[in-house]
C-alpha cells in the first residue's frame, strides 16, 4: 500500500482514531503526550499534502475505492493545503506549548477527555476542509463545534458557561442554515457531490430554491465564521476559554467557516447563477468594511486583553472577506495569504497572552503593570507579533496587506477608498496593539504584587518559535504565497 | 570582505552589538560600555571602508530576497546614501562617549535598555542609508522609529510617556497614512520602486498628480519635520540628550531629509521635476517652514526646545535645497546635512553638559555661565555661528552652496529665505551668546564646574569637526557631485 496516496484520508483518520484511544491514557502526562503526537503527526501530513500540490494540482480521494457521486469522496487542492496547514500548524503548536497552561487550569483527571476533546476538533476541523461532499461537510462540521463547546467550557472560568451557552445557539443556528441550504439544492440537483453539484447546478430550470439556498449557506456559514454582524459569540467565547483553547479556535477555527463559504460560492454558485458575483461582491463587500472598521474601533477601547484581541480578530476576518469580494485572482490570492497571515500573528499573540496569563491572574491591561520587567522574552514575542498584526513591513501580516491594497487598486477608482479604508484600519491596529504594549513596558507595577519570573520555558519556546516565524515569513513568504496564487487560480477556474 | 558582504554586515553589526550590550549589562557597566565601543569601532571600519570604492564611482548593491515579485529586500550603496551611513556611523562613536559622562552622570535608570536600542536604532539608520528601492527603506524607516521609541520614553513617567506617544503617533501615523500610499502608488505605475540614476517616474506621470505624489511623500515622511507634522520633534525633547544629539538632530532627522532627497534624485529625478509645474509648491513650503520655526524658536524659553524648532528650520533647508532641483543645490542638499549634523550635534551635547553640571534647562539661567564652563560655552558658540553661517564653520560651506543653486534657478523666493533666515538665526543665538559670555550671574546659584571629561571631549571634538568641515570639505563635494553628474 502506498502510503502518499492515502494522506487525504488519514489526514482525517489519524486524530478521530486516536481520540477516544487518549481517553485511556489516564497516568498523567500521557494523554498530553499523545494527543500532541498526533497533532504534530497530523501537521507533517498536511505539509506533505501541501508539497504535493503546491504545483497547483488536485488530489481526489475516494473513500473505500467508492466512485465519486455513490462514495464519499475528498479531494485536497492548494487552497486546501494552506487552511490544513494553518489548522494542523495551530493545534500542534498549541499542544506543545500547552502542558504548563492546561495544567494550571484544567484537573488532572479530566485532562484526558479534555485532550480527547481537542483532538476531536481537529478532525473536524480538517474533515471540514478535506471534504469534497456538502453533507460531510456538516457532519465535520458539527464535530468539530460540539468539540469545540467542550473544549471553550472546560476552564476553570464559569462565565465561561454562558459564553459557550451563546456559541452554542449561535452556532446551531448557522449549522442549521446550512443544513436548509444544503438541503434545498439537493432537492433540486439530487447530489451532494461538490463538483457533482456544480456540473447539475446549471441544468435546474427553475433557480428560485437554488437561490433561497445560496441565502441559506451564505448567512449560515457568515454565522460561523462570525462574520460582522453575526459576531457575537466570538469575543465572550475567546476570552473566557481557557488560554490554550483561545490559541487553537482564533488561528484557525473561523477561517475554516470562512474556507467552505469561499469554496462552497465559487465553485458551486459563481458562473452558473445569473449576476450571482457581482451579488455576492455587493452583499460581503460592506459587511465586510463595516466590520474592519468597527470592530477595530471596539478593540480601541476594550479594557481586556483577549477581548480585545478577539474583537481585532473580527476585524481581520473582515480584511479576508474584502479580498474575495473582489472576485478577482489578486482578491483572493491575498485572501488566502492573510488567512495564513493572521492565523501567525494571532496565535502569537495568544500564546503571548497565554504565558503573561501563567503569571497574572487578571488580564485588564490596567493589571499587567510592570510585565515587562518580570516577563522580557514573553513582551518581546508579544511585540513581534502585534507589529504583524498590524502589517509593519518585514513581517508576515505586512505580505497580505501589500497584497490586498494591490488588490484593491485593481478594482477601479473606488479603489483608492478601499486603500484608505485598509490604512485607516491599520492606524486603529497601532493604536490598540500599542495601548497594550505600553501596559506591558510602561505601567508602574500594582502595589503588593507577588514578585513573579518568566513563563515556563516549554510555552516560552513555541511562543517565541512562532514570533520568530512572523518575521520569516516576512521576509520569505514564498512557500505560501505560492499555494495562495494556486488557490486563488483554482477557485476562479471553478467560478467559471 | 567584499563591498556587497560589508553592506550586510553594516546594518548586521548594531544588530549583534544589541544583543552583546542587552547581555554585558547584566555583567557589568564597564563591560557594556566596551561592548558599546567595539560595536562602533567596527561600523566605522566597515561603513568608511566602503568609502573608497564609492570615491571611485563603485556601486555595490545586493539583493536579501524577492519578498514578492517586484517586491524585494536589496540594498545599494550610492552617494547620498554612503554620506549619511558615515556620518551616523562616526557621530555614534562620539555621541557613545559623551552617552556615557552623561548617563552616570546624571545617574539615570535602565542604562541597558538605552545603549541596546540605541544601537538597534543605528542599524535602522544604516539601512535607511544603504536602502536599494522604496520598500526596504520603508522597513527600516519604521524600525528606526520604533527602536527610538523606548529612547524617547526613557523617563517612563507620566508627562514623558505621552510625549512619546505623540512622537510615535505622528511618525506612525505620518507613515503609514501618507508614505506608504505614496510607495503603493508608485510602485503601481513604475512597477518598481528602486532608486535608479535618473528616476523611474518619467513620463509616467503628469501634472497635477506629481504635485500630489511629491505632498504624500513629503508629508507623510514626518521625519523630516516639515510643517504642519513637525509637533513630534519638540516632543521628541523628552529624551535623554544624548538621543536629542544623535538621533534629533543626525540620525532619525536627517533620515527624513536624506529620504526626500532621495526620492525626489532617484524616483522623480531632478529633471523631470523640474520640468513639473506641480512640484513647484515644494519651495514655497520648505521656505515656510524655515521662517516660521525660525521665528518659533525666537519665542522659546527652554534651551532644548530652542534647538529644536532650530533644528526644524535646518531640515526645511535641506528639502528646499532639494527642491530647487539644480545640482548644485542638491550637492548643497547633501553638505548641509553634514554641516547641520556637526553643528547641531555640538549645540546638544552642550545643552546636555550644562544639565548634567548645573540641571539648567532655561535660557534666562545662562548668564555668566561661559566663566563656569568654558569649554562647553565655547564649543555653544560654534555651534551656534555654523548655525547662522558665519566662516569659518560648516554652515557657511553649505549656505554658499544652497545660495549658487538657487541663483543658478534663479529661485528669488529660496534666495530672500536664505537671507531672512539667517537674520533670524543671528537674532535668536546671538543674544544668548551675549548673555553667556558678557553679563554677570544674578544670584549665587549652585557652585559648579565643568560637565564630566567624557562630555566635555565629546563636545570638543564635534565642535573640532564644524571648524574643519569648513576647511577640509572637498571629499564630501566631490562624493556628492557624482550624485549630479550630468544632469541640469
């Protein structure tokens, strides 16, 4: 048996497997051990995966040698290589770096359920995106999300209860969306079959349910992927997870609702329904402005770190949907950049969040006087990071942004105010990163605070690595790039 | 080495001496002082080594990486460029002296993190200096502002903090807002942004739009200090001195100017622009600005702030030099940048001694100093005559040439400016010469001497190098005329 030509399959296979056998693991450590095993063995299959398509072609898989349309089939092409390595590179950092933290804040003996939990997200998460079948999708889909409850409530935190209490709704409902939308398209088209669906699509005669179902799946999976306005899970559920949790769902968990919504549009509705871009263009283009706009204001006066990075991140999400409002190949390529882009920075970022919260117990910026005295490595990654945040050139978040604004400028004369609207943007960026950074190295200490040292070493390391990895792909950001530009060929190929 | 590794290692050396100062000041301050030294001791050997070669018309150039296409990190050794790399790279050492008198002298906290970035700040200004296109000078344009940040907040308390956080705000702002929309647009209608003999916007453009492009890149390089986005620099006077010194009046100033000129030689190219009748508002702000913070300065009552509205009416020389678009105002362009550098670095470093010895910041507590402090009011005064142009000092050279380019424009405006400048130069250091050398303390203050010896000698030397420069000038000329060489 050649192994290669199974990736897809145990892309998915190998951490839903190994799930409920890290339930077992009950000696302490183990569990941890294992489930990062699997997380790091998960991200070598998804770099191989990405090796092998980075020249721009398609790997079909069908399960147990089941033809397309009968069997369940997965197919892995560029655009899907670069979100599995984004999730797989995710869920693998955050689980080397998260012993001490998990630790610290979950009990020993739910540890393996909580591991299980984890692991039980990544296959979702990446069955999501292997998936070449709109009903797997949702399968995936509810995996990964009622994982994901678990994983959010599993803190020592209560209020993280009704955060994950509206997660939960919200999610459903998008879930349920989708499921409606899906339905209705195969009621007209008898398939779920992606590729099946997108060659029947154009035969229906009448489009009415085809367009009530695109309504459904568009808003179902802009629920998902806390699209403004339907956002409001996000910033409750971040900050009350528990920290190795927020590191994990921010890099990549929204990206992967927004990774089916491009998909599902441009290859299934765009070129087949009539005026459908220009449709879609003028229905995400404003939310997706509004969204940069106002979330970043919001993020200018939050008082608490990861609600504040939370609402940053809906603003980035924004940033990903102005890209592929554009239809064009420069709109998405640089879509699919910062979708890379932002998962770096972010993650960095939360990591970063994730050592200073080892150490203080509350996270307001008015409490974090004097970190960077105490915790010098952890403020210098947090630093490296929020300047990728905000798009400094010589880091990764510089690239996408370079690439957007280019981008735009192709959109015609409205273009120069979507420039404006980025720069703008980034200015808020500044200011919000620097309110921290200036609570982390200029803030007097609080009176009567026990002395306290670095973070551990072992979250110090992966946060550091990660920082280390904005300026790399800053500089040399050809790897992804490349898998960008073919993804974005890809979907406009598929559009037509 | 060859020139294209001795770039690199240029801008690697503050990288690595950061590291070797951030380490030694947990060992001692001695050692960290050393380490200060050796870093730059061996900029100096790399960057001046490089000297030869460009007096013979060499160019080296390298390429890091093509971030994207059309899109790469290179550096190329020109000129302008080399003159700025020496300058900054030479002052440091002295500035390094006199930061040390001044720092124990006035016991100040966190001298680790004040050397460190202060060399992180260095390479920043090297890679301003060696920039091969618009995107690497902008990446390093942005790291010299953020490394300087932390200098200017060196205080750490309230009142300094939000200094620093204008400081910030506007070079950010500045930037980010006007700088890299002028970069976007330029390399979206040249397809490239590297700075090339001639420029690269020729015929690319026309006319009102090259007004415009010229406003972006001229206001939003807020380094340069020209009004309105000048508010960062008397701000910027929180700082220790010795980052007054250096970097408000040599390396992140003149980072703005050098970067103007740059543009306006190697994007628009002289030519060009001079052809524009869009690009002609460019004098007439410059000469604004020099008027205005002249007569600004004028109404200042704190020594610091003084130098720094001084210091505002210099730059807007040197882009009004630049603007007039003649090359021998751009040869002036370069000169005064140098001329400016040895006065005003001198003026600091003074203004700094008389703290350090008496904590003086006012100009009406200056009475009678000169008799306490001799040297230090005689290096003042130097610096002070460079200032206004009187021969013998630095000033006079590059006044003459900024003066031959505008008559060779016949730019009547840039000529009365020049003129009424250095009335008003000569009306707000002269009286205060006066008052330091001829009046009588009024009451007996605190009895002091003169600054610490590694001040002192600090002072002394720069105020050395504005007498020389006023003599020994032809290397510089003949390195920028290469800049101009048939054009105009």
């Amino acid at each position: 048996m050649d192994l290669l030509t199974h990736l897809p399959a145990l892309q998915v296979v190998v951490p839903m497997l190994s799930a409920p056998l890290i339930v077992l693991l009950q000696p302490r450590g183990l569990a941890w051990a294992g489930a990062t095993a699997v997380a790091v063995l998960s991200f070598a299959i998804a770099v191989a995966l990405a090796i092998a398509v980075l020249d721009g072609q398609t790997i079909e898989y069908a399960m147990g040698g089941w033809p397309a349309p009968y069997g369940i089939a997965l197919s892995v092409d560029a655009f899907s290589a670069l979100v599995l390595l984004v999730i797989t590179g995710a869920a693998a950092a955050a689980l080397l770096a998260a012993k001490p933290s998990i630790d610290q804040q979950i009990e020993v003996e739910r540890q393996p359920l909580f591991y299980s939990a984890w692991l039980l997200v990544l296959s979702g998460l990446v069955g999501i995106v292997v998936s070449a079948d709109a009903f797997n999708i949702f399968v995936f889909m509810e995996i990964s999300s009622l994982a994901s409850y678990i994983l959010i409530a599993g803190g020592p935190n209560r209020r993280a209860l009704p955060a994950v209490f509206k997660y939960l709704m919200m999610g459903t409902i998008g879930a349920t969306f989708y499921l409606i939308g899906v339905g209705l398209i195969y009621m007209m088209t008898g398939t779920l079959n992606l590729a099946d669906m997108e060659a029947r699509i154009g035969d229906v005669t009448d489009i009415n349910p085809i367009l009530v179902a695109a309504g459904f799946i568009t808003i179902g999976l802009a629920l998902k992927a806390a699209v403004f306005p339907l956002h409001v899970w996000v910033p409750n559920a971040y900050t009350h997870a528990p920290h190795m949790v927020t590191v994990f769902l921010a890099a990549c968990a929204t990206k992967v609702a927004l990774y089916v919504l491009i998909r599902f549009d441009y290859m299934v509705f765009q070129g087949k329904l009539d005026d459908h871009e220009i449709q879609f263009a003028m229905f995400v283009m404003p939310l997706a402005i509004l969204g940069i706009l106002i979330a970043s204001a919001v993020a200018m006066f939050e008082g608490h770190i990861k609600r504040l990075l939370a609402s940053s991140s809906i603003a980035q999400i924004g940033y990903i949907l102005l890209g592929v409002s554009f239809v064009s190949m420069a709109g998405l390529s640089a879509s699919a950049m910062h979708i890379f882009n932002h998962a770096l920075a972010k993650g960095g970022l939360f990591l970063a969040v994730a050592c200073l919260a080892y150490r203080y117990r509350d996270l307001r910026l008015n409490q974090l006087g004097g970190a960077s005295a105490r915790m010098p490595w952890t403020c210098a990654a947090f630093v490296v990071c929020g300047l990728s945040l905000i798009g400094v050139p010589g880091t990764a978040g510089f690239i996408s942004k370079w690439m957007l604004i280019g981008a735009a400028l192709e959109t015609g004369p409205w273009g120069w105010g979507l420039v404006a609207i980025i720069l703008i943007s980034s200015l808020m960026a500044v200011v919000y990163i620097w309110r921290i950074v200036e609570a982390l190295y200029f803030q007097a200490p609080i009176e009567g605070d026990a002395p306290m040292s670095e973070a551990p070493v072992q979250l110090l390391l992966v946060t550091g690595l990660v920082a280390l990895m904005n300026i790399y792909f800053g500089l040399f950001p050809h790897v992804p790039l490349e898998l960008a530009n073919s993804a974005a060929a890809l979907l406009l190929e598929g559009s037509r | 080495m060859t020139p294209e590794t001795a770039i690199l290692v240029a801008i690697g050396i503050p990288l690595v001496g950061a590291l070797a100062i951030a380490l030694a000041g947990r060992i001692s301050p001695n050692l960290r002082e050393a380490a200060t030294a050796v870093t730059s001791l061996s900029l100096i050997w790399v960057v001046w080594g490089l000297l030869p070669l460009l007096m013979d018309g060499g160019r080296p150039s390298v390429e890091v990486s093509q971030v994207m296409p059309g899109l790469s990190i290179a550096f190329a050794v020109e000129p302008l460029g080399m003159l700025f790399a020496a300058l900054a790279s030479g002052l440091w050492l002295i500035n390094s002296v006199y930061s040390v008198g001044y720092m124990r002298g006035n016991k100040e906290q966190n001298q680790t993190r004040f050397f460190a970035c202060f060399a992180l700040a260095l390479s920043a200004t090297i890679g301003v200096a060696f920039a091969g296109n618009l995107f690497t000078l902008f990446l390093f344009y942005e790291l010299l502002t953020l490394s300087t940040y932390p200098l200017v907040a060196h205080k750490g308390d309230a009142a300094t903090v939000r200094s620093a956080r204008i400081y910030l705000g506007v070079l950010l702002s500045t930037s980010i807002g006007l700088f890299l929309p002028a970069i976007i647009w330029t390399y979206s209608i040249a397809g490239t942004g590297d700075f090339t003999t001639g420029g690269i916007l020729a015929g690319k453009l026309n006319d009102p739009e090259i007004g415009l492009l010229l406003g972006l890149f001229v206001f939003g390089i807020g380094k340069a200090a020209m009004m309105p986005v000048h508010k960062w620099l008397p701000a910027a006077m929180v700082a220790p001195t010795p980052v007054s010194a250096l970097l408000h009046a040599v390396a992140v100033v003149k980072a703005g100017v050098f970067t103007i000129t740059k543009i306006i030689v190697y994007i628009f190219g002289i030519d060009f622009l001079f052809e524009a009748s869009s690009s002609q508002w460019l004098v007439y702000a410059a000469a604004f600005t020099i008027i205005t913070a002249s007569l600004v300065a004028l109404r200042q009552t704190n020594i610091k702030r003084l130098l720094a509205y001084s210091t505002i009416a210099q730059l807007s020389y040197v882009i009004m030099a630049a603007a007039i678009l003649k090359p021998l105002a751009e040869v002036g362009a370069a000169v005064h940048m140098v001329a400016h550098a040895f006065g005003k670095i001198t003026l600091f470093f003074a203004a700094g001694a008389i703290y350090v010895a008496s904590k003086k910041t006012e100009i009406h507590q200056l009475r009678g100093i000169g008799r306490r402090m001799p040297w230090t009011m005689a290096a003042f005064t130097i610096g002070s005559l460079s200032m206004i142009g009187v021969p013998p000092t630095a000033g006079f050279v590059s006044k003459w040439y900024i003066l031959a380019g505008a008559f060779q424009a016949n730019n009547l405006v840039a000529v009365f400016t020049i003129i009424a400048s250095t009335v008003l130069n000569a009306a707000y250091f002269l009286p205060i010469l006066y008052m330091v050398w001829f009046e009588r303390e009024k009451e007996a203050g605190k009895e002091h001497g003169e600054a610490p010896f590694l001040v002192v000698l600090a002072l002394c030397l720069t105020a050395l190098l504005t007498l020389a420069f006023f003599l020994f000038n032809g290397p510089v000329i003949d390195l920028e005329s290469q800049v101009v060489k048939g054009l105009g």
